[in-house]
C-alpha cells in the first residue's frame, strides 16, 4: 500500500486535474460543444493530457533525485520507496498513454502530444534551473497543453494558436515564484509574477468582451484573481520559502478557474461550470498529495 501511494505521490494528483481542465477549455475555445458531439474524442484527449502531464511530473523528480535527496528527503525517490528505475519506467508508460492515445484520434494531436512530451523532457533534464528559459519551458507545457484540447477541431488551431501565449506567461510567472519555494524569494520576483497575472487577467477579459460574454466570464475571472492573489500578497509582504509554497499552490490549482474562464469567454458557460466541479477534487487532492 505504501508503495502505491508513493507511485501515486510521484503523479501529483491534484495537479493532473488541472492538465484535463487545460484540454476542455481548449475543447470549448474551439467551439467543439456548440452541436451534437461524439465524447469519445473527449475522452481520449483526456486521456492523452493525463499521461502527458503525469509522465512529465514523474520525470522531473527522477531527474530531481539528488536535489530532493538534500532539500526534500521525505520524497517517494529520495527516501527510498520507489526505486528510481522504478519511477523513470512508470514516467515512461505514462508519455506511451499520452502520445497513443492522442493518435488514436487525429494526427495533429499525436504531435501535439510528441511536442507536450520533448518540452517537459527539455524542462526535466536541461532548463529547470534556468532563470530564464525554464519558467518560459514550462509555460510552453501548459500552452501545447491547451493547444492540445483546441486540436479536437484541427482547423481551430490555425485560428486560435496564439491563445497558448497566455498560458505560457502565466505558468512562467507560477515558476518564477517557485524558485523560493525552499530558501525564499525575492519581492522583485512576486512583483513581476503580480504584473503578469494582471496581464493574463486583462487577456481573458479582453476576449470576453470581444466574445460578447463579459458579464460572466467576470465572474469566474473574480474567483481566479482572488485565488492568486491572496496568496501572493501575503508571500510579498513576508517571502519566506512556506509563504511562497502557499502562492505557488494556489497559482497552480487556479488554473482551473482560469480554464473555467476561457470557457465562459468562448460562450460554454456550461463546460465552465463543469471545469469548476474539478476545482473541489483537485483541492482535495492537494490535501492529500503535494503539489508542489
């Protein structure tokens, strides 16, 4: 039993969570659910974004070992549950999932998913550590991710692709933050993370308005400012490693509010309101699994 909580550990639930409400706001920016719609191609790109995401996390603690072996012991890897040979296997079954069950439904998601796979191998084993190019690394994860749900009609990525901008500049931010999770970090650092969450705030509403669906796309905009910036205001008052572990937890769970806004900004308030339903689960799981 040990052991299956430590494989499920090195999969950051509550973090998957967040990948699949990636996909279906990509769903809904495409306009996939404006008609009568078959659910299997849901269901497999789903399927896809959860390998992908879990594969990727997997890897990062493998290529993480001796790190959290001196900052975070108490690790699935580092302590000694999973062996790490055992980790790079499941992380690599998980990308198989991923990249498979992308091509069972069309080309141009089987090479999203290839793409969603190389970048988190990138971020994995060369760039994390960079101040620059891994922030940007990882917010081009969660762009592909995106991309990848607007891949269900592949001629909407043609329309929309520039919409994986704004995931990119927030997950860049959600990194920068990051990167005094342990030791502290910088005010300059939370000021800029602050500026760029206003940033993508002003993106969403930007489209909501252009969309016709202001009213209430502000709504879930209102829940998602609140999240992030609650938490963020409290770590640039004190930046200590706990205070900024809070702001990059929230930073990532309210991705499904930021997802659930790009939905209602696109018109399918009812697949917002669905993406919001795994708001609760994946704050459970945060409970149980870390995030971070």
């Amino acid at each position: 039993m040990n052991k299956l909580l430590g494989f499920i550990r090195l999969m950051r639930p509550a973090n998957v969570v967040t990948a699949v409400a990636d996909v279906l706001a990509g769903m809904a920016i495409a306009g996939y659910f404006f008609s009568t719609v078959s659910y299997l191609p849901v269901l497999l790109l789903c399927l896809s974004t959860i390998g992908l995401y879990s594969g990727g996390i997997i890897l990062n603690d493998v290529f993480d070992a001796e790190l959290d072996a001196k900052e975070r012991p108490e690790r699935p890897i580092p302590s000694g549950l999973i062996p790490k040979k055992a980790a790079t296997i499941f992380g690599g079954v998980f990308f198989f999932i991923g990249i498979f069950a992308a091509g069972l439904y069309n080309p141009a998601s089987q090479y999203l998913a290839v793409a969603i796979m190389v970048s988190c191998l990138i971020y994995d084993k060369f760039l994390k550590h960079s101040a620059l190019f891994g922030p940007f690394n990882m917010g081009l994860c969660r762009g592909l991710n995106l991309l990848l749900g607007i891949s269900i009609i592949p001629s909407a990525i043609q329309q929309w692709w520039f919409l994986a901008l704004v995931p990119i500049v927030y997950i860049a931010a959600v990194t920068m933050v990051s990167r005094g999770e342990v030791h502290g970090g910088s005010k300059r650092t939370l000021y800029f993370a602050a500026f760029l969450y206003a940033l993508v705030i002003s993106c969403i509403l930007f489209f909501a308005l252009r969309q016709g669906s202001l009213p209430l796309t502000s709504v879930f905009v209102l829940g998602f400012g609140l999240m992030i910036f609650i938490p963020l205001l409290k770590a640039m008052k004190n930046p200590v490693g706990p205070n900024i572990g809070k702001a990059v937890k929230a930073g990532v769970i309210a991705l499904i509010l930021m997802n659930a806004a790009w939905a209602s900004a696109f018109g399918m308030v009812n697949i917002a309101v669905f993406i919001v339903i795994l708001l609760p689960i994946s704050l459970m799981l945060g409970k149980a699994f870390a995030v971070t």
